[in-house]
C-alpha cells in the first residue's frame, strides 16, 4: 500500500528490508516464547469459545499447533457468515474445501477482548 501511495504523489518508496529489519529488531526484544505463548494464550481462549458455542463446532486440534483456528459454522453459507463478520472488522475466511469451515487468525486479534468479541458473535 505504502508504495502505492509514494506512486501516486512520485515520493520514493522505502526500501521493504526497512520493516523486515524493524520487525525482527522487535522480535528479538519481545522474545520468542512470550510471541508463542500469547499466541497459545489466544488460540486455547478462541477454541473454548467455539466449544462453549452452540453454532459452532472444532475442526481443529484442541492442543496448540499455531495460531490459526478453524471451525464449522452451522450457516449453511460459510461465505456470507465469513462477510458479515468482516464488516464488523473481524478477520476470519472461509474455506472451500470443508462444509461450513472457516479459519480465524489468532494473529489478527492482539488482546483476549478481541478474542472474545469473535467469540460473542458465534
């Protein structure tokens, strides 16, 4: 986006290995573990969610394997449920090749209220 921007108005686009150099800079400072374990935080909080929900059902592994999370939705239509959640800003999409599945990014969401939120709307 940021180079379409310094297209657009002819500005010099930042060299990419800016951010690259940056965000492994941070991930040095931040740590691996504490990444991984807030991520494992988030992901336990999102799966006991979709259990506790009664429109929702677990496709994933209940043991951490990464931060992406997928589940089942009881709207016949995935798609339609995966658009109006994004027009709240919630990000999640579906997936083609399983009934009804769709996959959150733990990622996306930084705190457990956003988690949360995700949850409430299952």
């Amino acid at each position: 986006m940021i180079e379409i921007i310094c297209w657009r108005f002819r500005w010099p686009a930042p060299p990419r290995r800016v951010g690259t150099r940056q965000s492994r800079r941070d991930h040095r400072i931040i740590g691996y573990e504490t990444i991984r374990n807030h991520i494992e935080t988030l992901t336990d909080r999102v799966k006991g969610g979709i259990e506790d929900s009664e429109t929702a059902r677990l496709l994933s592994p209940r043991e951490y394997e990464s931060g992406l999370v997928t589940f089942a939705v009881e709207d016949p239509n995935a798609e339609a449920f995966v658009e109006a959640l994004a027009g709240d800003g919630d990000q999640i999409r579906s997936l083609p090749f399983l009934e009804n599945a769709v996959r959150a990014s733990v990622y996306v969401f930084k705190t457990e209220a956003d988690v949360d939120e995700l949850v409430t709307r299952l």
